[in-house]
C-alpha cells in the first residue's frame, strides 16, 4: 500500500502536467487569434475606402466598395495569353495584351467548300444549300462564308442585285447580315431538291430548287448562274442571283 507522502508526490505530478499541458496549448489558441485579427484588420484596411461608413471586423464590403477597389489586370491571365497572337504582345495603357485578332469572327481561314472547275452548275448550288443546311459546321456561320464564296459579284465596289435589290458585295460583315435575314430558309433547312436547270439566251442558267425550312414549310428559290470568266475562280460556276419564287 502506497504511503501518503508517495500519494502527495503523484497528485503534485499530475497537477504539473496538466498545468503545463493547458498552457502548452494557450500560445497556440491566442497564435491563431492573431493570425484572424490580422487578416481582419486587412479587411477593414481594404473597406475602409470612405470616411463615412465603418464596419465591424469580418464583414464583407459592399457593391459600392467593390467598385472603388482597382483591378490590377496584370495579376490575372487573360484569353489573350493563350492567344498566339497575342501572347507576345506588348502590353497596352488599358492592360490588356490582346490586339483583337482572335476575337474578330473574320479572322478565320477559307471555307472547306470553294468553286471548282470540276464542278457542274447543279454541284454549285447544292454546295451552297448542304452547307446552309449546317451552317456551323465547323465553325460558326461557315456555311455563309460558302454562299459568299460562291457569290460572283462578292468583295465588288459596284452595287449588286444578288440578294433581288441593290446592295453593297464589298464587306463580307454585311453580306453576311443580309444572307442570314433574306435565305432564312436556308439556315438548317431540312431539305432542298433542285427542280430543274434551264439556260437562258443570255447565257446565264437558272436553276429552280425548293427548300424546305428549318420549321418544315416549303420555298421555291431560283438560282441565276453563270461561269466566271476571269480571276481565281475562272471557269467556275457562281451565283449571279438568288431570288425567292412564289
């Protein structure tokens, strides 16, 4: 049997080491406060943008002190560094590095369809009307950048009648506005059957084809073609006009 004085000398033990334990622990508990205080009072420093309005320690900024903070755009990474046009760019006033060539949609190679030599006058214009048909095929509004290659008159100064009145051919910008609206029922038509193909006195072919729209209704559409007599295309077939039919 243990004796008192044994007794008193295990329980002071045990009394130190629970004392020494508890404090052990207190730096740390008041060493994460401080850290907390610390990165409070960054909040404050950052929100304290007006004299006029005080927060307590904690509390998020409001819309208003967003907007006064600066965006350094520097500290972040842009589209434009993935860009290979623009990842070597010099920074600008604003920034930013891009120099907008990526983000123009004109900025693209040539169509995967094109005239031919090898083409007849019905291959033209099923051309046009398949790639119409999925126009984003493989890439956004590819099947008009076809219909403006196939167009004899496309990138002219001279006013044109293509689209049945007169306009502008010169900028592909505003062909491509124009195609959209007038051969709406072109763009993911469901269908399209050339009727027939007749050449005319003047030389020109019009060929009669009928569309049926992305909706399911029916339009009956003549396409005036002729064979290019000069430049890259020579020799091919293009359309001079495309005009709705009732």
């Amino acid at each position: 049997m243990p004796s008192a004085s044994s007794s008193a000398s295990l329980t002071a033990a045990a009394a130190a080491l629970v004392t020494s334990s508890s404090s052990s622990t207190r730096p740390n508990l008041t060493s994460s406060k401080k850290t907390k205080k610390v990165k409070l009072n960054w909040v404050v420093k950052a929100s304290s943008t007006s004299s006029n309005e005080g927060y307590l320690p904690g509390t998020m900024l409001s819309a208003e002190q967003i907007l006064e903070i600066p965006i350094d755009r520097r500290a972040f990474k842009p589209t434009s560094e993935e860009c290979p046009f623009c990842v070597n760019a010099i920074v600008k006033e604003n920034g930013s590095k891009c120099i907008g060539v990526c983000r123009n949609p004109q900025n693209v190679p040539g169509p995967l369809f094109f005239p031919h030599q090898m083409q007849t006058c019905r291959d033209a214009v099923q051309i046009q009307l398949e790639s119409m048909k999925d126009k984003n095929n493989p890439r956004t509004d590819h099947g008009v950048q076809v219909m403006w290659e196939f167009s004899v008159e496309s990138g002219n100064m001279d006013r044109s009648r293509y689209f049945g009145f007169s306009s502008d051919m010169y900028h592909f910008d505003h062909f491509l506005g124009k195609c959209l609206v007038n051969f709406d029922a072109f763009v993911f038509n469901r269908k399209h059957e050339i009727l027939d193909e007749i050449s005319m006195k003047d030389g020109r072919t019009l060929v009669r084809v009928i569309v049926t729209d992305k909706v399911g209704s029916d339009t009956f559409w003549a396409f005036v073609m002729v064979k290019r007599t000069f430049s890259k295309y020579e020799g091919c077939w293009q359309s001079l006009r495309i005009l709705p039919r009732s």
